[in-house]
C-alpha cells in the first residue's frame, strides 16, 4: 500500500483543493513544528523547578504548542482532514485488537532490540534519567502515566509524527508516492530526538517509529489505534519501569 496524498484534480468541484508542498515550505512548517514545542517545553520548569511534575508538564505544553504550529500549517495547506484524521473507527473492536497486538509487538521490540543492540557494539537505550523522575511515588508515576503516556506521547506524538510528518513526507517531491522511503524517513526522525538514550535509544525507537508507521497505512490514516497502542506501550514500560519488574533482564 503507498503512502499517497489525495489527487487534487479529482476532489468535487466545491472541495478546496490540498496545496502542493515543496520541500521548502516543508523545512519552513517542520522548523517551525520544532521550534514551538522546544521553547514551550521552557515554561513549566521555570515555574515548578526540576520537579517530577515540571518535566511532565514540560512534555505536555511542548505537544500542544507543536500540534497547535502543525494545524496551522495544516489548515491553511488544506491538509487538516488528512493528516489529523480523528474520525471513529469503522470497527471499534478491530482497531482495539490491532492496538494491543501492537502494543505487545513493541514490548517485544523494546526489550529485545536492548539486547540486539548491545551486540551490535552500541549501548542499551539508558532510560534512567526518566525513570529517576517516575520512581519518586505513586503519585509521580500516576502523572507520568496520564500527562506523559497518554497526553504527550500517545496522543501529541502520533498526532504529530504518524498525522503531520507523514502526511508532509508523503506529499513532497521525490518521495510521493514512495511508501517505504517515507515509512525509513519518518522512522529516522522519530528515533534521532531520543539521543539523549544514545544511539541504541535511537536504533529501538526508529524500529518502533516503522512499526507505528505501518500501522497507519493499515488503518488508511485513522490515529484511533496508534494513539491507543502508544498509550499503552508506555504505560506497561513506565510502570514496568517503576516496580524493576525487567530488572532481572538488564545488561
């Protein structure tokens, strides 16, 4: 199935046509995507200090700056429907399934690719940094699960990489029509941001970056069952996380 963006020529005549992108105006929307969501994640540090629930809310006022600079974007390229495609699933039952085959598939892949790319000759994805903040108390970890999970990388992320980055790629010339340059493109860029785990940090999430990706081309864009598989990949890793339940796998 390719990555495709709608053909404007053969949208109804009363239906605004999409705007064509080029690879500039791309930079231009991606730069500026990037751009809110650093320095809105400035605020709430500021504000509670480096707390727990400051780095949680940072993640949170950085989603909604980025997805607020992306609809924008979206809006005025006439891209809105096709990027952030919240419509209700034809199938609820269909979409839950596939979110927790999904969401057990990339549990898998987390814990074995910590592994793999130890024996590639790179470090295992070092995630304590984050956990220090969750491990605090139940009520830190209750945070992090709704603020962080939930809000900022289930919904914010896929919103953002799976809805507006691969709705931009697929539309730039050279790579429309291109599912699986796309698919390797957005992987990248999702994986690079999580450097600050080290390069196999940045290996295991890309794996999981395509496994999210292939999901939307299976669900012809729909987000209901990322969001939903994201959300619960994260919350089984944070509280896995917080209670050492994959201790005995570690190094």
């Amino acid at each position: 199935m390719a990555v495709t963006a709608p053909q404007t020529d053969s949208a109804p005549a009363d239906t605004p046509a999409v705007r064509r992108l080029g690879w500039g105006r791309f930079v231009l929307q991606a730069v500026s995507v990037g751009l809110a969501y650093v320095v809105a994640s400035v605020p709430p540090v500021l504000l509670l200090g480096q707390t727990s629930l400051a780095f949680a809310l940072s993640t949170l006022t950085s989603t909604l700056a980025g997805l607020l600079v992306a609809w924008l974007w979206l809006r005025s390229d006439r891209a809105l429907a096709d990027a952030f495609n919240l419509a209700l699933p034809e199938s609820w039952g269909r979409a839950l399934r596939m979110a927790v085959l999904a969401a057990l598939a990339i549990v898998v892949v987390l814990l074995a690719g910590g592994v793999l790319v130890q024996l590639m000759g790179f470090e295992a994805p070092d995630t304590e940094e984050v956990m220090a903040l969750v491990r605090q108390g139940p009520l830190e970890l209750f945070a992090w699960i709704v603020i962080v999970a939930w809000g900022s990388a289930a919904f914010g992320e896929e919103m953002l990489w799976r809805g507006f980055l691969m709705d931009r790629l697929a539309r730039l010339p050279g790579l429309r029509g291109r599912t699986g340059a796309v698919l390797a493109v957005q992987a990248v860029l999702f994986g690079l941001p999580h450097a600050y785990q080290g390069w196999g940090g940045v290996i295991v999430t890309g794996a999981v970056g395509l496994i999210f990706g292939w999901m939307r081309l299976r669900t012809n864009g729909n987000l209901w069952p990322l969001i939903i598989a994201h959300g619960l990949v994260d919350t089984v890793m944070l509280a896995a996380g917080y209670f050492d339940v994959f201790a005995g796998l570690e190094g």
